[in-house]
C-alpha cells in the first residue's frame, strides 16, 4: 500500500495517477489527454476543462472526460483526483452516501457510485467499514486508488512475509497495487473509504 499526496501508476496494465490538493490550483500535465478524471471534493472546488467548468461542493463525488483541451483544477479546501489514462467516461456528480447499500467482507457494506459502461472499466466505489472491523485477507486483480472520506482505522499490507500497517485518517490517500495482499481495520471509529 502506498500512502502520499501524489500517487503515479504508468507501469501497470491500468496506469493511472491520483493527486490529494489542499488549497491549491493544479493545471494537469500535458500527457492527461484523452482520459478521465474521478474524484472527491471535501469542499468547494472546480474542474475546469477547456471552456466548461464544473463547480463542485462539500460531500460530492465525479466522473469528468477531458479531451484534449487543457485542465485546471481549484480545491479551496480538500480535493481528491484519480485521472485514468487513455479510458473516456461517463460524465457524472454526484453526493456521497454515509453508508454503502450492499454488503461487502466481513460485515462491510459498498456503493457502486460510478458504473463503468462496460464489465472490467473503472469505477467509482464507497466502501463503508463499521467500528470494530477486521477485514480478512484479499487481493484485487487491477489497482485502487482511494481516499478516506469520514472517520478513522488502519490499512495492512503485505510483500512475501513482510506486513507493513499504515494509519488511515481523513483526507489520506492511497493506492493499492495490482494483486497486492491487504485488508482493512476499524477500532473504535467507522472509516468511509472513496
């Protein structure tokens, strides 16, 4: 698991790139051409793509395509974005749920917030961990980006015998490689996961 503000993926099969802003304007580098932008917006903020800008409040979540136009990115607080390479999306905003509609391991539960058109396409989930979770064990077969939106617990990974633990907090971002070993901890405080 890889914990940082600015997270890139171009040797992966999915290559991706996410970035945590903080107060801040980010105009993507030129090679974000003919993708997709997903995130989540902790506050105000904008994504402005060529000519059409998408105000964005507290709570909500998207799915933006950019062609080749240029994209300047304003979060006047906190703004989560995972822009997938070569993939157009459907355009979407939406409000994030305080808890996911379907179940999930272990007593967690999940909401597909973006669909992906096609079956293996990116999406867009809400993970849901309540208080006192101990994940078991699991892989995914392509990578996570994700972020924590509400609450608090701990991410565990593993490479051969090595477990590495890393604290989750709001506003943390992370990406969980392709077929990586992981699971998920909750304490004494629910943790909802973008």
């Amino acid at each position: 698991m890889i914990i940082q503000s600015n997270i890139t993926q171009l040797n992966s099969m999915y290559p991706t790139v996410n970035w945590m802003l903080n107060n801040q304007t980010l105009m993507l580098p030129d090679y974000v051409k003919w993708a997709s932008v997903y995130g989540y917006s902790f506050g105000s903020s904008t994504v402005t793509i060529g000519a059409k800008t998408h105000q964005l409040e507290h709570n909500q979540y998207f799915s933006l395509f950019i062609d080749d136009s240029p994209v300047a990115v304003t979060a006047a607080h906190q703004l989560f974005l995972v822009v997938k390479l070569g993939y157009k999306c459907q355009n979407n905003i939406g409000w994030a749920e305080e808890k996911g509609r379907l179940s999930y391991i272990d007593g967690c539960t999940d909401s597909l917030l973006i669909y992906p058109p096609r079956m293996g396409d990116p999406s867009l989930n809400l993970l849901y961990f309540p208080p006192g979770i101990s994940q078991t064990k699991h892989t995914h077969p392509s990578i996570r980006m994700g972020c924590v939106i509400a609450g608090h617990g701990a991410g565990d990974s593993w490479h051969g015998e090595t477990q590495t633990s890393h604290d989750l907090v709001m506003g943390a971002n992370f990406c969980l490689e392709e077929n990586e070993l992981h699971r998920f901890r909750t304490t004494d405080s629910s943790m909802t996961v973008i």
